[in-house]
C-alpha cells in the first residue's frame, strides 16, 4: 500500500476506498482503478484532505458524475476526489437557489421546474453534477451555467477556502477559470426568477423531446467528444467525412449523432482514444480543423 494511503485513512477526511475501479463512477462506463478515491461528506473533511494533499505533494483529480470524462484502462494515480452525499443539497429561497457540489444538475432543473422558478430550464438533460457544470460551464439550448451563476464556495488546491462570484469564474463557452486555477466547488448559488409552470414545463418537455429524437442518450456515453468549433458544428463535420458508424473494439461513433462515441457494451478507453485520434485526423486533414476534444481524458496510458 503507498504510505500515504494510510495516511489518509487516519485523518478526518471521508470515506478512503483504495485501488477502486471507476469504471462504474463515469457514464462511459470505461475506466480503470484509483490508487485511492476518497469521499469527503462535508466542508471540514473536503478542506483537510485538500490540505494534506498538498502538504505532503500527493496528486489529485476531482470526479463529479463522470458524465464528461475519459478514465484510462490502467487508472488514475494518486487521489481521485469526489464529495459525498453530504454535498447533496438543494435550498431554495428568495431569488434562487444554493445547491451542494454533489447535487444532480438534472433534478435541480426539475424542482426549480417543479416550484415555478425559470432560468434551469436547459439543465434538464445535462446528467452530471452541480460541481461539474460550474467547472464546464454546461449549457444546451442557447444557455449555460454562466446566466445564472452569482457565486461559488471553492476549495482552491492550497486547501484555502474562498467564494468566487461569476467575475471571478471567467466563464466562455465550456471553460470556467477552474480549468486554469485547481480547485474544488463545494457549492453554488444559481439567480432564479419566477416563472409559469405551464411555459417552464412547455420548453423542458420540448428540450428533452429534441434530446430523445437527437441523442443517443441509452447508450453509454459522454455527450459530445469534441467542442464544436467557431462557426461550425463538430457532428456536421464528422458526419460528412462519412465517419458516423465508424467501430474501434467496442467503442462507435454513434450512428444517431456523430459527435458522440457510445460505448457499445466492451469498450476500453483505449478503443475511444482510437476513434478520437481517427476523427481528429480525418477532420484535419480534410477540412483542416483541428477538432478540441470537450470530453477529458485522464489516467495511466
Ligand atoms: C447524455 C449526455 C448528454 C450531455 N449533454 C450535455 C449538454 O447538453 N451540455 C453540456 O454542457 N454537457 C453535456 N454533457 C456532458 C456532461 O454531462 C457535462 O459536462 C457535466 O457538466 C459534467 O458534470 P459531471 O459532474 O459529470 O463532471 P465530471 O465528468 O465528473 O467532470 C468534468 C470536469 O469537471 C470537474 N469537476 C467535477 N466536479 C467538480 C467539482 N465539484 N469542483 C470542481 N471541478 C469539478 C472534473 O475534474 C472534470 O475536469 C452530456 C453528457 C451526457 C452523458
Ligand atoms: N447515455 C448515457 O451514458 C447517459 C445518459 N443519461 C441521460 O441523461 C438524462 C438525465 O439523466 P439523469 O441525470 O440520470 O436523470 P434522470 O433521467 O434519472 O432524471 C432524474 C429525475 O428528473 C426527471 N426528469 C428528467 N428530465 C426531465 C425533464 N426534462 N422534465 C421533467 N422531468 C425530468 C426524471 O423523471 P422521468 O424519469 O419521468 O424522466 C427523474 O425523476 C436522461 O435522459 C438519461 O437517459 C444519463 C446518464 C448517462
Ligand atoms: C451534448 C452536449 O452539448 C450539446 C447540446 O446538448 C446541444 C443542444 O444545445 O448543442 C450542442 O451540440 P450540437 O452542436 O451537436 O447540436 P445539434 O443540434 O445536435 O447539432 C448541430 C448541427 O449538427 C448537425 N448534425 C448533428 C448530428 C449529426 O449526427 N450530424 C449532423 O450533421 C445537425 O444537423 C445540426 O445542424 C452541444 N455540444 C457542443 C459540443 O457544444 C455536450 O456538451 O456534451
């Protein structure tokens, strides 16, 4: 056992699970072991371990739902970081709503519904959790985390405790400042408004209506691969290149939309990097565009 393992067990930081496989943390359902994944259940425990983490240099990565990465076949050394049910909350009150890292962004899209508040409305088919979309600035449907953030309690990788307000994040188009600066989001505070019910329910049926007929959303898979480029639609791109359908082992650019890579029941991450680079060139080389993958692919190769 790496000694420091044991030195995370002693201290107060969660729950230590050593050399767990991820594949059953992320939506691909691909990935090996951590060395340790640890499951802080509350703001002290997640402020210790990100202090003894640094303290004593052991490397780290914080997981959400898994529902926008890549884990390795051989895993990920080091700690993989994931808050805990603890971190699942939702308060609602006057002008919005304060939810825990852990919470799923999809159900507080349907009680925000539910309540009559507007303004989560596009959240509702985006499966990961609130930590995870604040980091990627999630969006669908012309909108995204970015309008209707107002701020954030983050753990930066010193272990200081800070609140960020949506200056701080530096949202754009799938990036907040947490891909420059590492830190971890214990919780945010998303502005509200009220709504009708009757149109706050009209457009999330429309939005998941258009997901069902778009998106292959019973397979296991990460959404979209790569991030569109500027004035331009990755799937467009793959799809002309005739790529849609195209197989790596157990791993398919899937044949509804072809920015999507579907793990099609034996896929290794090894297989998905495959078809990843395959596209990448395809598109390269034939529209001269450098596909940006959205997707993180992390761990051992
Ligand atoms: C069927 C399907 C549809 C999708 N549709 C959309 C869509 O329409 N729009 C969209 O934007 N995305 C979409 N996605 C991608 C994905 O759901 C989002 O990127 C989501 O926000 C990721 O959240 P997560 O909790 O799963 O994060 P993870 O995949 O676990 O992590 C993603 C990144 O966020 C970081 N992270 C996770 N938790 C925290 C935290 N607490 N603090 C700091 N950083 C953290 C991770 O380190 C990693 O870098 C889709 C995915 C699927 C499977
Ligand atoms: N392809 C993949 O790898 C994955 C795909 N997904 C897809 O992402 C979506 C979200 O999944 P998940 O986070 O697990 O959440 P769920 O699908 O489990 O939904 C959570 C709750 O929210 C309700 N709900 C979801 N969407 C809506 C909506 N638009 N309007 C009203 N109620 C809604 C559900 O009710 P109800 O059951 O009635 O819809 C359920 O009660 C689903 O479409 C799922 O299929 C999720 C994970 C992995
Ligand atoms: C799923 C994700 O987000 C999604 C988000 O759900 C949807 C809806 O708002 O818009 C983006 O997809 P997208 O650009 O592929 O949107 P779509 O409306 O599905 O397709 C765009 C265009 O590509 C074309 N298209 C789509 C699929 C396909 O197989 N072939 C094709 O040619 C469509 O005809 C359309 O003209 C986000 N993706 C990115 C990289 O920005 C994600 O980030 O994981």
């Amino acid at each position: 056992m790496q000694q420091w393992i044991s030195l995370l067990s002693q201290n107060n930081v969660g729950n230590v699970l050593e050399n767990e496989p991820l594949a059953k943390y992320t939506t691909w359902k691909i990935g090996g072991p951590a060395d340790a994944l640890v499951i802080p259940e509350n703001k002290e425990q997640m402020v210790n371990l990100i202090q003894l983490l640094h303290k004593h240099q052991i490397p780290w990565m914080q997981l959400g739902r898994g529902s926008n990465m890549l884990v390795s076949d051989k895993g990920i050394r080091g700690v993989v970081v994931k808050p805990g049910e603890g971190f699942d909350y939702a308060e609602f009150h006057e002008g919005g709503v304060t939810a825990g890292a852990a919470h799923s962004f999809v159900k507080l899209s349907v009680v925000a519904a539910k309540k009559e508040w507007t303004g989560l409305e596009f959240g509702s088919g985006i499966p990961g959790t609130v930590g995870g979309a604040v980091y990627m600035n999630a969006g669908a449907h012309g909108s995204d985390v970015s309008r209707i953030f107002q701020s954030a309690e983050i753990v930066l990788e010193t272990g200081e405790l800070v609140r960020y307000s949506k200056e701080d994040m530096e949202f754009a188009y799938r990036h907040s400042v947490l891909h420059d600066r590492r830190g971890i989001v214990l919780e945010a505070a998303f502005a509200l408004q009220q709504g009708e019910r009757k149109v706050i329910s009209e457009s999330m049926a429309a939005y998941k209506d258009r997901r069902r007929r778009t998106q292959p959303l019973q397979m296991a898979c990460a959404g979209s691969v790569f991030r569109n480029p500027p004035g331009d639609h990755a799937a467009r791109l793959i799809e002309a290149a005739g790529l849609k359908g195209m197989t790596q082992g157990g791993a398919q650019v899937s044949t509804m939309h072809a920015n999507f890579i579907v793990n099609t029941g034996q896929a290794t991450a090894e297989d998905v990097i495959t078809l990843m680079q395959q596209i990448q060139s395809t598109i390269s080389s034939q529209n001269g565009i450098n596909l940006v993958p959205e997707v993180f692919v992390v761990g051992e190769r």
